[in-house]
C-alpha cells in the first residue's frame, strides 16, 4: 500500500490560511475529491492530512474538518498531523485533547517562517519532551541554518519520534552546499529522527540540479548500522497541492508548509 504522508487540503471557505495572500497559485480551494482523482492515478490508497499553517483560532477546527471528511465514502484520509504550540502554557491541555483523538498522528509546529528562538524557549522544549512515550510525531520543518536546533530538539526528548520535512528545505541553485550538507549528516545520526519526507520544493534551475542533492541525501540517512535503508523505505510524501507544477516550477519551499 503506497500512504502519502504529506497530503494539504485547502477550503477557503472553512478555514482561514494567512500566508495564502503571498502565494497566488496556491490561493483557491484544494479539495479532498480533486487530490483523489490524481492521488489514484499515482498508485495512492491512503494519506495523512498535514497542517496548513491555518489561522491560531482555526487549529482545531482543521482537524475537525478534514477528520470529517475522512468518513465520506471513498475518502484516502486515514489520519491527521495536527497543527500545535508548543511554546504556549495551553499545550498540555490540547495534547490531552489530542490524544484523545485517534485521527491525530502527530504534530507540527511550522518554523522556517519563525524566529530561530520560537524552539529554544525553556517552555517549548519542556512540551515537546511532553511528547515521549504518547506514540505521537513531531513533524520538524525548518531551513538549513536551523537544522541544529532541530537536532538539538531531537537530542533534548530521546523518546519522541520527529520527522524532517522537504529534506531540510536544500537550497538546490548553491548545490545544497554549507550548511545543508553538514547538518543534514549531523541529524541523520540521530535514531529518533526515523523518517524524511523525500519531496521537496525549491527554486529549481534544471530537474539535473536534483542528481546531487539526491545522492547526498540517500548517503546522509544511511549513516551507521542502523541505518541501511531504513530511513528510505515506507515513508514518502506527495505534498500536494504545493508540488503540482512539477521539478522545475519556481515556487519557493521556503515560504510555504
């Protein structure tokens, strides 16, 4: 069975999506039905819902919406990674909440459009650690300067399961240089950091740009005996509807969940 584990839906009308206005191709209504028809295509039987950076007010209500969609007949969605903030004294609460609800996979705190801080803070590293032993993820998507902090993140709660994003949003035009490659080898080390999105948008000059970052990623998460394949198979995210223009469209990863 192929899961995309990185499915987005959009409704304009149920929800509110601030970073939208920014993003004009992305600014209408992405439905569950229309993901369906090329998703089927693909080989796809089932998928996870990832947040969408809704509006704070609209979290909960994301995940009640697609958890609803999820009982339609002939819908893909089998769970939900749920928006969260962690760097609020609420968070215990929602987790509580959370856990509660089988739709709920895990969650994610989008933080490449934050300030670098936002995961340093003594609160938001106390409610990840919250995370240990709940059978929830923690999705880490961030840019390749911040790789360390998610490393330190992953070092911090040795028992959460944490997942990184676009492949560490590379920067494909400087060849996925400094930083990328070093902290993409630094966080590969780290067992609890067991899976990776492979698809990622960047801003693409060539689809052959694609040749080295793929190489160095497979040898990055390959690293030490455990390693072997692991980190490679099962798990592999469309990221729809963000990659539908395909390897070379110029839409920018980094301001986008």
């Amino acid at each position: 069975m192929i899961i995309d584990t990185h499915l987005h839906l959009i409704d304009l009308s149920a929800l509110r999506y601030p970073w939208l206005s920014r993003e004009p191709a992305l600014n209408r209504d992405f439905p569950h039905a229309e993901y369906a028809i090329q998703a089927r295509r693909a080989g796809i039987e089932a998928a996870l819902h990832m947040e969408v950076d809704v509006d704070e007010a609209d979290i909960q209500a994301e995940t009640s919406h697609v958890k609803a969609q999820s009982l339609e007949k002939g819908s893909l969605l089998r769970g939900a990674i749920a928006s969260c903030r962690p760097e609020e004294a609420g968070f215990a609460a929602y987790l509580e909440r959370q856990q509660a609800d089988p739709f709920v996979k895990g969650f994610r705190r989008v933080l490449h459009v934050m300030p670098d801080e936002l995961s340093d803070s003594a609160l938001f590293r106390e409610n990840i650690e919250r995370l240990a032993g709940t059978g929830l993820t923690f999705d880490l998507v961030v840019l390749p300067h911040q790789i360390p902090r998610a490393v330190a993140l992953a070092d911090l709660a040795p028992d959460v399961q944490f997942v990184l994003d676009h492949c560490g949003v590379p920067d494909i035009k400087a060849s996925a240089e400094h930083p990328w490659r070093e902290h993409m080898t630094e966080i590969a080390r780290r067992p609890n950091v067991l899976r990776c999105r492979r698809l990622c948008r960047c801003r693409l000059m060539d689809r052959r740009d694609l040749a080295p970052l793929c190489r160095a990623h497979d040898r990055h998460f390959r690293l030490g005996p455990r390693r072997v394949g692991q980190r490679l198979a099962g798990v592999h995210a469309w990221r729809w509807p963000c990659d539908l223009g395909g390897g070379d469209a110029c839409v920018d990863c980094g301001s986008q969940p």
